[in-house]
C-alpha cells in the first residue's frame, strides 16, 4: 500500500552477499550480419506488397551494382557491445556481507546521424569537411554497491549506492546539421540508500528507509562546436555556428539537476488474528534547471549569408532570434503519503485485508509576476483518502475465491507545474525576433537585448486540478483439479477519475 500509483506495481530486488563468494560476467555483442531483413525489404513507398522484389534479388542487384559491398552493407549499421559483471560474499562470516556489480554498453548510433550536407555546399559557407556521419558512440555505465549487517539477532542493516552515466556525444548532430551543430550530451544519476529492519520480541517489526537521489542532465559543446549565432540557411540547406538543436535540451548550455530526499517507515504489529501495518513516506524534490541560450539568423540563401558576413548586405537574412533575460527555473515539491491497514484471519477459511491511505502533494509555489491568475499560486488538494478491501475464501480444499476494491492515486505530476512555471508570458527570460525591416532590428552578426518579444503560447493549472484516481475491481475464483493442475477465472473492472488532461485554449477575443 505504500506504493503511490494508479496502474501496475512490481518490486525490484538487490542480491545479497552470503558466506560463500559468488559471482558472474558475460560479454553480449550485435553487429550488422545478425540483423534479419524487413519482411517488405526492396519494396518502394507505392509498391503493393505482391509486387515487392524478393529479398535475394535485391540483395544481388545491389552486390552487383557496388563492387566490394556484402549484403551486411544492406543492413542498418548496428554496433553494440556490452560488458556485464558481479560478485559478492562475505567481510565478517555471518555479520557483514558485500554485493558489487557493474554494467557497461557502448553503442554506435553513427548510422543514425549521417550527414547529408554536401562537400561543396560546406566549403561555400567556410566550414571544414564534415565527415559522412557524426560520430556519435553513446556509452552507458551502471554501477552498485550494497553492504548488509548483522547487527544482532534483532536488527539487520542495509546501505546501497547505485549510480548510472550516459554520455552521448555528438548527440544532436546528423542531417543538415555539421558537426558545429552538435553537443555533448550527459545524463547521470546516483543515489544513496539506508534500511534497517528490526524485530522487537516476537510480534513487533519495523522498517525504516532514506534516501538520497541526484539526476543531472547537460548539454556541452565539444571540439568541433561552433560560435554564436547559430546559422540556419534554408536553399541549399545547411546549418553551423552555435549547437543549437531546435530542443532547449540539445542545445549547449542546458543544464538540469533534480535532487530527492526520502523517508519512509513501516510498523507491523501482530496480535492475535490481526496484522496490523502503518507507516509514511515522506518526500523533498527539487528541481533547478538553466535554459540553454538560443541565438539563430537565418538566410534564405548562401549568397545571402556570404553578403551579410562580408558586411556589404549586413540585413539579407530572414529572421533573428535570440533568447535572453534570467534563464535559471528552481521549484521545490513536498510528498507526504499515509496509510494503516489490517490483514484479519477471521476464521481458517476466510482472510480479510482492509485499510485506508492518505496522499498529499504540496506542489511548488506560484509566481506573483505571472500574467495568468492561474499560475500566480497553486490549488493544494487535500481530500486524497483511498480506502481498500480484499479477502481470500477457500470455499473448499479445492476451490478459492479472492477479491478486491479500493481507490488508488496517481503520482504528482510536476511537468505541468514546470511548464505553467517557466512559460508563464513572464518577461523574466524573454525571447526577442526580428525580421530585417522590424524597428531595431540588429545588423549581422550582432545580438539585441531588446525589440519585439516572439509570442508566447503560456501555460497554466487549473485552479480546480485535483488528482487523479482509479477504481480499483477484481474478483478471480480458482479450482484445483488435481495437485499439479488448476483452473482460475477473474474479473477485473477499473474506472479513471480526474485524469490529468492538456487542453489547447484558443481566445475568441485575446486581450493583451
């Protein structure tokens, strides 16, 4: 009960050290002739599926038609290769144990980012030869660390440290796109985790947790990055300058970090028939993010951009846009659930299972500068009780009847509050465009901190946002037959409330 969800739940379990050493790796690998054909291979956009060329014909005609090529060459280019390892065992003999693993997956997503830009085209604009693809060879790592102690009969302790690293370089490039257009992209998480379980005499357990969670996400610019502005020309396209992506996330400069601390108990007392369980979860998440800059011209044409960089057409482009102001965002998020709950064995046969949890979410604070009423502040909904029931029946030796009701509430959704937060119409970071004849409009290639803002499409909460819930159904009767063989039939039923929609508001009459 104390997972906050409204679908499925599974449980993730870490092995354990024990008093013999234990451990394993493996080497996995794809390359290009493990990859089968598609079953419509050769076939054109407009071709019928009866018409389609068989796979054999079209791998010879392209075999004969290009000296040296395999059928490999055919395939997409696939290149992965991963490392996989773990070992534990014991520190103290029965007291203090040890488990250690680690995973790393090098992937070639080159072939995914080839680049169409002509030789000529690149060398008409000043830019250095740009090789067929970028080279983008993504690298994944995890690794964990996990230590348990006996402290005495009663009490056992836990710590774990897991941590994971995607670098992926030259990540946006590909395209039209030089490597110029390109950046660094690095997304890493560790966390850091306490458990202690203990027992006090023969019916009282608890269960106490912490944890400590970090994500960072960045963009950089490498090597081979180039300078604002960024250049977009149109005919014959290419882009450079500065990596810009067209996505805040690609481009360089971005910078994301969320920090989470969490706190949960578990208290069971057995007494009798009953079972009795209650507890908390306690959660801190903040998040803290700074907004790439985005400085673009774009030309209509080469000619174009050559006159205005020579400064005999400074004005030849066809837009300009640049975002400036305080790029920074922070919001802070609090999460508290409850819940008590009682599994009663009311008689052999029969067992119950009822209780009630709690949720509140106090979500981040508004902004008083905001042009929208909605996003000034924030409705808090207090009113998350979810109560469920359920019981096992054996009717006979042989047949059993289970079933279960109970409403259950959804996880906070903070990406709207980001979004009602950071695109609210506020001028804190505003994003400036030009076109060549607007009043103040810069000459190539210099920036503006002022002129005509680009519209913005704000978004907001709505003050009556309340979270969304499920219904929860299911009833399931089964018949054992024989010892080794049984029949079951079940029924499920579950039923959405208050789910969280977006809604596209367009003003009959717009007001400033």
């Amino acid at each position: 009960v104390l997972f906050r969800s409204m679908g499925m739940v599974f449980n993730a379990v870490t092995p354990s050290g024990t008093n013999a050493f234990h451990g394993q790796a493996s080497y996995l690998f794809r390359r290009n002739a493990f990859s089968a054909f598609p079953f419509f291979f050769g076939c054109g956009s407009t071709t019928a599926a009866a018409s389609c060329p068989p796979v054999d014909t079209v791998i010879a005609n392209y075999v004969s038609a290009n000296p040296g090529k395999t059928a490999a060459d055919l395939r997409p280019a696939t290149k992965v290769d991963t490392y996989t390892a773990n070992v534990g065992g014991p520190i103290v003999k029965n007291k203090l144990f040890f488990y250690a693993g680690a995973e790393r997956t090098r992937r070639d997503l080159s072939s995914g980012s080839l680049i169409t830009v002509t030789p000529a085209v690149v060398a008409s604009v000043g830019v250095k030869p740009q090789p067929d693809a970028a080279p983008n060879v993504q690298t994944a790592k995890f690794i964990i660390g996990k230590v348990d102690y006996q402290l005495n009969s009663n009490h056992r302790m836990t710590v774990r440290w897991f941590q994971f690293h995607n670098d992926a370089p030259y990540n946006s490039g590909g395209g039209t796109a030089t490597l110029e257009r390109a950046t660094n992209f690095l997304d890493a998480m560790d966390s850091v985790a306490g458990q202690m379980v203990s027992t006090f005499g023969s019916n009282l357990l608890n269960e106490f947790r912490m944890q400590y969670a970090h994500r960072h996400q960045s963009s950089v610019a490498n090597a081979d990055s180039g300078t604002a502005p960024a250049i977009t020309i149109s005919s014959p396209a290419i882009a450079f300058g500065a990596p810009l992506s067209g996505t805040g996330q690609g481009n360089a400069g971005f910078d994301f970090k969320q920090n989470i601390w969490q706190v949960v108990d578990n208290f069971t007392v057995v007494r009798g028939d009953h079972s009795v369980k209650f507890g908390f979860d306690v959660q801190h998440v903040y998040d803290e993010r700074t907004a790439a800059p985005q400085f673009v011209y774009t030309f209509p044409t080469v000619t174009a951009y050559l006159a205005a960089k020579a400064g005999t057409n400074p004005f030849g482009y066809t837009s300009m846009q640049q975002l400036t102001g305080d790029r920074s965002f922070n919001m802070a998020t609090n999460i508290m659930s409850f819940f008590v709950q009682d599994d009663w064995q009311l008689a052999p046969s029969l067992k119950m299972l009822y209780g009630v949890r709690y949720d509140l979410y106090k979500f981040p604070a508004g902004l008083a500068s905001a042009p929208l009423a909605q996003t000034q502040s924030f409705n808090i909904d207090k009113n998350n009780f979810g109560p469920r029931v359920g019981f096992a029946w054996s009717m006979n030796p042989t047949t059993v009847v289970r079933a279960s009701t109970g409403i259950m509430y959804d996880q906070p959704i903070l990406g709207g509050y980001e979004q009602a937060l950071t695109l609210s119409g506020s001028p804190k970071s505003p994003v400036y465009t030009f076109s060549p004849t607007s009043p103040g409009a810069p000459a190539f290639p210099n920036g503006a901190g002022t002129g005509t803002l680009a519209q913005q499409s704000p978004w907001a909460i709505d003050p009556n946002f309340q979270v969304a819930h499920t219904w929860q159904n299911n009833v399931q009767v089964e018949h054992a037959f024989r010892r080794d063989f049984s029949v079951s039939a079940g029924f499920m039923y579950a039923k959405g409330s208050q789910l969280p929609v977006v809604t596209d508001v367009t003003l009959i009459n717009p007001t400033p």
